[in-house]
C-alpha cells in the first residue's frame, strides 16, 4: 500500500506539519512526543521484568481447591 517515503515527501510531510501547528508549537510537541515514547518504553521494562515465574516459598499461600480453606482460631 504504502511505498517508500522519499526526501521529497518527508519535506512536504514536515512542511505540513509546520503549517498546522505554528512554529511555537513544535519544541511543545516534540518534548510531549519524547516523554511519551520514554514512559511507553519504561512501562514495558517494568512489565517484562515482572513477568517471571512465581516466588515459592512463603509468601504464596496455598488454598484449597474447593474452598473448604477454614481458618484456625
């Protein structure tokens, strides 16, 4: 569908872009785009490095599969 994007095209592309939104708006967008692409790319550090196995041991409670689990007074 879409074709390689030439020198050409990337210049009309910007020039757009410049026209839209004002010159004074672009350090804005560029600076709001990069915080954006930093938080997205954390989030996913965070979220792989919590995808491990689960822990043993005692801080997981093991339950009874059919809810009899009564707790001892």
């Amino acid at each position: 569908m879409f074709q390689r994007l030439g020198p050409v095209e990337i210049l009309l592309i910007l020039f757009v872009i410049l026209l839209l939104f004002g010159g004074s708006k672009l350090p804005q967008l560029a600076r709001g785009l990069g915080q954006g692409v930093r938080e997205f790319k954390s989030a996913l550090k965070d979220e792989g490095a919590g995808a491990g196995p689960e822990p043993k041991g005692s801080d997981r409670k093991e339950s009874d599969p059919k809810g009899t689990d009564k707790q001892e007074s």
